[in-house]
C-alpha cells in the first residue's frame, strides 16, 4: 500500500529516478515531428538533455550538449535546424561526429575526428520512436512492451500532423499524475462540462490490456450531447474510427489518448522534484483516407483548434485536483489513498511499480 510519504519525499523521488534510468526505454516523439531532413524534438529527462533528429531520413539520438565548451546545441524543443551549436558553430553529422567547426586548423587534428556526442539507441513502435536511457540493458523495445507493442503500434500509425507543442507546468509529484489519467471515475465529476459532456465517464470500460507497468484500456462511449452533422460529416474519413475514448500508459513517461479517432494526445511528464513534474502536451490531428481539398481543410483546422481548446480545459481541470492534493499530504504523511474497482490501471501500476521498488533499490 501506497503511503503519502512517497509523493512528497525527496529521498524516495531519488530512488524513483534511478529506477526510470534502469530499465527505461523511452517514448519521445511520434515519426510525424521527424519527417523532413534536419527535423528534430529536443527534451531534458532529469537534466539529461538529449535530441532526436531526421540525419537525411535516418533518426538518430543524442546528448544535447555540445563537446566543445558544453553550450546546448538544440534550444528549442522543436524545429528543423543542423545539430549545430550557436556558440560557435560546431555542427554534428549523423554518427554524432564534428562535421563542420570554423578555424579547423587551430585545434588538434586528429583529437577533433575522434570526438563523438553520447548516442542513444533508437527503435520504433510503428511510427513512435524510443530511446533506450540505459546501455546496460539488452532488453529490446517489442520486450519492454511485450502485448502492449501491438495496439500501440497500430494507433501509431493514424496519427497526421502535430498542431500543438507545449509544457505545463504541475506543482505535484508524477505519480498523481499517473493516476489521475489511468482512471475515469473522476471523469463525471471533475470534467463535468468537457469530457463526460462528450459522453465518457458513465460507462464502466469493458476493453483493457496490461503489461509490467504499461496499460491501455478503451472507455466506452454513453449518453451523450449531438453531435454536430458537419463535423461529423468532416471526419467521416478519418483512418482510425472507433466509438470510445482510447487511452495508453507507457511507462514510465507517456501518455497517449484518442477520442474516437478524431484526434491524437501525447503527453510526456518531466518529474523535476518530489512535488514538481513539467507535463509536455503534443496533440496531433487525424489521417485523412483521401487527401482533403481546401474547404474541408478548413473544417478540419476548426475541428482541430476546438479540440486542442477542449484538451486545455480538460488538463486544467486535472491539473486543479491534483495541485490541491499536493498540497495536502504532507499533513497526512502516514495515510494511504483508496484505490476501488474503477481504479483498477491504478493497482496494477502500483502492483508493477512496487515489486520493482522492493527489488532494485
Ligand atoms: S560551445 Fe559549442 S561550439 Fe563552442
Ligand atoms: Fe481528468
């Protein structure tokens, strides 16, 4: 059993921390952010500051962090650039090496041809690309996913364009985080005007998988407002259709949603402190079957602007709840939170998460 020690301590953060780096393989972006050449998605994990980045059609990952006097080379956390650094204009080519630098011939010939920025090994899940954080490791990505691998690769692969990009900032320790979005029982409640409006929460999920600490589970759709014809109309031929809200857990990190296919959610946390976690908030809009012609292209850039408003309604609603809880364990430092039936992807991760704590540390 959980106790509420564990989301405010530093010590056992620390822990938690090592244990990410330990076995982690690591979703951070989706092929579409990575198409063109000299595409890249930057991120800093736990100060470890890494890019991934389209090398003419090859995705390649590394540190972020110059070898010359250690400026970051990637500043924006999105973009299409060479991995040169601004300082003073050191470029790096595909094997991590100094392609370009000015005054060549004043530093050590030989000395520079060696250098090589850390590499992380990349693999895909259809279209969503990892990192593996730990070279010690020789667990291949389809094990560390084992029957996730599957469902995951497919929702990979109806994903269109990114429309947005964007941190948040959440005064809570990660795992309310996990928890919140690993059940909808709150959905009635907390998104009153938002999500149950659209018709979830009322309906118990019937649809769910586990492996180790990663889940997905698809919550069935209930009453609901009617829905618009035209946008209906709009997305008629979007290439995933389904009826539910569909939700991945990929430990330990991402978050990947879709309501009915008409739009795609990938958060990421960045745990910072026991009491601090930076929520990264990618949506992409839906693949279309047939290219769209301009009018319906607008429509869809309406749908596509109304949804990423309903997603920061909805992450602002959450973010609410949970800040408020932050704030309250240090005085219930002994307590455990309840976890009932509908809780269920919350036991489950704990049963993974627990076990691991008990062994690795
Ligand atoms: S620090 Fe990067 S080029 Fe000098
Ligand atoms: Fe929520």
């Amino acid at each position: 059993m959980i106790k509420n020690l564990n989301y405010i301590d530093e010590a056992i953060y620390l822990k938690e921390k090592s244990l990410f780096f330990n076995e982690s393989w690591i979703l951070v972006a989706h092929k579409n952010e990575l198409l063109n050449n000299n595409d890249f998605v930057a991120l800093d994990y736990f100060g470890n500051k890494i890019f991934v980045q389209n090398y003419n059609g090859t995705i390649k990952s590394f540190q972020n962090v110059c070898l010359h006097r250690f400026n970051t080379i990637h500043e924006e956390p999105f973009g299409n650039r060479v991995s040169s650094c601004l300082y003073h204009n050191w470029t790096y080519g595909k094997k991590g090496n100094v392609v370009g630098l000015m005054c060549r011939n004043s530093f050590e010939k030989d000395h520079i041809s060696e250098l090589r920025l850390k590499e992380y090994e990349v693999d895909f899940c259809g279209d969503f690309v990892f990192i593996k954080l730990n070279e010690q490791t020789d667990k291949k990505l389809s094990d560390y996913l084992g029957n996730i691998f599957s469902p995951l690769e497919e929702i990979s692969k109806h994903f269109g364009d990114k429309t947005i990009d964007y941190t948040i900032e959440h005064k809570v320790n990660w795992k309310l985080l996990v928890e919140n979005v690993l059940e909808c029982y709150h959905c009635t409640s907390v998104h009153e005007n938002s999500f149950a409006k659209m018709g979830f929460g009322s309906v118990a999920p019937e649809k769910f998988d586990f492996f180790d600490a990663h889940s997905w589970c698809e919550f069935p759709k209930g009453e609901s407002a009617k829905p618009s014809k035209i946008i209906e109309k709009a997305l008629a031929d979007r290439t995933l259709k389904i009826q539910g809200y569909l939700h991945f857990y990929i430990y330990p990190n991402a978050f990947i949603s879709s309501v009915e296919g008409k739009g795609f959610y990938f958060g990421f946390m960045f745990p910072e402190s026991p009491s601090k976690t930076n929520l990264r908030v990618r949506y992409f809009a839906p693949k279309f079957e047939k290219e769209l012609n301009e009018s319906q292209q607008n429509i869809i850039d309406f749908i596509n602007n109304s949804s990423n408003d309903s997603l920061d309604l909805v992450l602002n609603e959450d973010k609410k709840i949970v800040e408020n809880i932050q704030t309250n364990l240090v005085n219930f430092k002994d307590s455990s939170p309840i976890f009932g039936d509908e809780e269920f992807r919350i036991l489950k991760f704990y049963e993974y998460f627990n076990k691991k704590e008990l062994k690795d540390i």
